[in-house]
C-alpha cells in the first residue's frame, strides 16, 4: 500500500483573530457544550485514573546542573491531552511552559501550543497558538458557571487578581450574567490595579474599582472571581461572604476547612482534582507539591485532614445536563473549584480551526508526503 502525507494546518494568533478567538458568547456555548460531555463520560484525559489535569515536570528546589530549571510559584512545563467525544472525536493537548520571569523579557507568563490530532491514526491536523485559546477557554468556564450557579440579579463581581485569567473570567460572567453592572478588583499592586480597571470598565461598560484590602472586593460580592499568581495565596474569611455568594476558584485561596463544609461546593469535574490528590499521595512534598496547578489545594487539604468529605461535592456537567438542580435559593453560598481541562482548549481550538479552514486561513506544513522508514 502506497504511503500516506501527513500534512497540518499551522495557525498564528493573527489567523485565530480573524476567526473569533475573543468571542466570549460563543466560546461559553462551547464550554458549556464540554460540560455536557464530561457529564456523560463521553471524554478522556491522561493518567491511569484518565482523569489527569496533566503531566508536569516537577523541577527540583536547586539546581542540580547548569541550566536545569528549579521550581518556583507557577514556574511549570507540562502536557495536557485528552480525547473528546460528542460532535468533536478527536485527540489534542495543550504543551504549557510558564515562567512569572517572562514578562520582564516581554514575553507572557505562559507560552502555549494547542495541537489536535486524528483520534484514529494520531496525526496531527492542527497546530496553533495557544495563549489566547487557552486565556478564552479559561475565563469562559466562570462564564458557564455564572450562567447555571449565580444567584438571580447578582450586580457585583469581587476579582481577586488583576491578571490575563481575571480578565477572561469577568469578560465571561459579564456576558453570562447580564445584570453585572460592577466589579471591584483587589490586586495587592494599587498603579498596576488602576490600569487593569480603567480598561476593564472602558471595555465592558461597567464600573471597575480597585482596592488593596481584599475584604473590600469580598465582602459586597454576588460572585467572587479567585485568580491570582505568586506562593502566597489570599486569605479570604468566611465571614466576609454574603448570603447567596459564588465564590469561584479559578486559582486557589486560603479559606478554613468550614468555608468549605458549611457550605455548598461544586467542581468542574471532581475526578480530575481525586487525581490530584493521588498525584500529591506519591509526592515527596506531598499535597503541597499540586499547590502549583491545583486551584482546589486547600479543599484537598481539608479533605486530607478528614475536616470536609468529599462524598458532598457535586460536578458541574450533572447541572448543564439537568440531572442537578444546581442552586437552590438565593441565600445559599456556593464555592466552586476548578482545575482547568485540556477537554476545553481542544474544542475551543477545534472550532476556530473549522473556521480557518472555511476561510482559507492558516499555513499547510507537511511532515512528510511517505514516512521514510515504514
């Protein structure tokens, strides 16, 4: 039989612009799309659990040789991959390399690639800039969360972190919840806060505060939007959350065991943050050594601890397909961990790469027309 071409489209951020990547309302009817999937078991990630968030290196606390990385708050290399079904029934992965370094050489914190592939043969179909995929797709599941968890007529977002992630993740509970008229932003940088603002209420057309004590952008809250970077996490008292609150935990916070237990919780997809979990039970460091991509840390540690049973957490996709409730009063104080999914960037990427492709967009690389040895 004669040899096949393995061929791929490459797309730049500049293609994926021409074709959407920055629409929130489409990007949170995809996500919410996901959800479905994950629901119904129609996916699958890494791990032998096939839950994984993905593989990490975990570089070590000193050098060992010359030009060896050594770890450091959000300092990280990894691989995400999963397989989706539904209406995609593909493979990908995003490739992840992060460094808070980075954008005092004028790069972005995290440098990403997101890779789709035949489900069938493995091949690479696709290979794209990731930032923006990845910083839309993440902000988009505050979005979907919004949508389905949000007490009715909440007004004002509380965001803990003016960064890329928040910036996606206001965009998104503003376009779900269209009665947002305010968010108070607490970033421990007052000059650098005041400009997150300005551009933040100039390009949503709401009032954007900023404040250095996080109780000021907590305690008024409908939704509470968590994403902050660093090795010291904000410490956030239960007492400070009103009555009907959704506190989400798109990066972790320090909150006592009984924000927890005294509460409702919600995960985007719970067995992934189990693996966590077994990922910290086989750690010399233990559960400390997740802290770095676990936004659920201190939910673990309760957990862990035997201070919150996690027979109680619920999972998002039950509420989108209609087998949870969801909400139930106005009163109730929702806290919702989240992980982030190669699941999301995937279908995301492969929307955008359907519309390149209509639109003739995108530079063909071909790997080879017949592999040489066979």
């Amino acid at each position: 039989m004669a040899g096949q071409a393995v061929k791929t489209l490459l797309l730049s951020q500049d293609d994926l612009l021409k074709v959407g990547v920055t629409n929130m309302a489409d990007c949170i009817d995809v996500i919410e799309g996901v959800f479905s999937l994950i629901g119904k078991g129609d996916y699958l990630m890494g791990g032998p659990l096939q839950n994984e968030h993905g593989q990490m290196i975990y570089f070590p606390d000193e050098e060992r040789f010359p030009g060896m990385p050594v770890t450091g708050p959000d300092r990280r290399f990894m691989s995400m991959i999963g397989y989706l079904g539904g209406k995609y029934k593909i493979c990908g992965e995003k490739w992840y390399g992060s460094n808070p370094a980075n954008p005092a050489r004028g790069y972005p914190r995290s440098i990403l690639t997101t890779i789709l592939n035949d489900a069938d043969t493995g091949a690479p179909f696709a290979i794209m800039s990731g930032n923006q995929i990845s910083a839309m797709r993440t902000g988009a599941v505050p979005g979907v969360i919004s949508r389905h968890l949000a007490r009715k007529g909440a007004k004002i977002v509380g965001v803990i972190g003016g960064g890329v992630i928040n910036r996606g993740a206001l965009l998104a509970i503003k376009t779900a919840v269209p009665t947002i008229e305010e968010a108070i932003l607490y970033d421990i940088n007052l000059e650098k806060g005041k400009v997150w603002a300005e551009e933040e209420s100039k390009a949503l057309g709401i009032k954007v505060s900023v404040t250095t004590k996080i109780e000021e952008a907590v305690r008024p809250a409908d939704i509470v939007s968590i994403a902050t970077g660093g090795n010291v996490f904000p410490r956030i008292e239960k007492e400070w959350l009103k009555k009907g609150t959704l506190v989400i935990f798109t990066g972790d916070a320090d909150f006592d065991p009984e924000a927890y237990s005294e509460n409702t919780v919600f995960a985007d997809n719970w067995k992934m943050h189990q693996a966590f979990l077994a990922d910290g039970a086989e750690h010399p460091k233990g559960l400390e050594a997740v802290s770095v991509v676990a936004p659920s840390f201190h939910l673990l540690l309760a957990i862990q601890a035997g201070k919150y049973d996690q027979k109680n957490i619920r999972n998002l996709g039950d509420v989108v397909n209609g087998l949870d409730k969801g909400r139930t009063s106005d009163d109730e104080i929702i806290m919702f961990v989240t992980g982030g999914m190669p699941l999301h960037d995937i279908a995301w990427g492969k929307t955008l790469y359907d519309r390149a492709v209509e639109k003739g967009l995108g530079m063909e690389f071909c790997f080879f027309n017949e592999a040489y040895w066979r």
